[in-house]
C-alpha cells in the first residue's frame, strides 16, 4: 500500500516499525484489547498513510505524553484521543514527500495510459 502510493523504502520502514512500537505500547493483544487500522490518504497534491489504534478501556492507562516520543519520531503526525466510554484511540499519518508523490503520480498514469 506504501509503496504504490510513492513511499521510498525508508519510509515503508518507519511506518511499519511505528505502527509495531504503538501496538506494543499500547499493549494491544497483551493487556488491552482493540484494533489497529491502516488506510490511505490521497487528493490533490498529497498522499499519505493513516495508521488508528483504539483500545477498547485503554484510556485510563499508565500512559504519558513522553510514551508516544519514539513513535512521534518517525511519522509526520501523532495525536492522542479518549472516546467515550472509555476508549482510546491514536492516530498516525506519514506523508509521502512532494517529489516522491509526483514520481507516483507520473507512473501511475503511464500505467493507466500503457493498459
């Protein structure tokens, strides 16, 4: 999904280490239960991926705002919210970078174009 949307290697790479330290610091599957969704963001000149973690009873955890500082390291955006009842749920967003977005966009009308 990453990388039919621009992302270089790299990039792949911080989006799965960060997706796997936020389910580990959350405790998902350990202490809480929850679920973990991953989709793409795209229109206009920006394309991206947004990875939801909610935990179901997880917002009365342990849980600080330095918990979250390796995680905030490798992706664009991270924020942090309780849902009713008591729920939790975090969200990520890594952006592709402009030129690796238009090389994406380029190739994927010569495709469309080639079929």
């Amino acid at each position: 999904m990453a990388q039919a949307i621009g992302f270089d290697i790299t990039s792949q790479a911080r989006i799965a280490l960060a997706t796997s330290l936020l389910g580990r610091t959350l405790r998902l599957g350990e202490t809480f239960q929850g679920q973990v969704n991953i989709d793409c963001l795209s229109g206009g000149e920006r394309a991206g991926i947004r990875v939801i973690c909610t935990v179901v009873d997880g917002a009365n955890s342990d849980l600080t705002s330095r918990t979250f500082t390796d995680t905030r390291r490798l992706v664009d955006e991270l924020t942090v919210e309780e849902l009713p009842p008591n729920d939790l749920q975090v969200t990520m967003i890594k952006w592709v970078t402009p030129s690796n977005f238009l090389k994406a966009s380029r190739s994927e009308k010569r495709s469309i174009a080639g079929d």
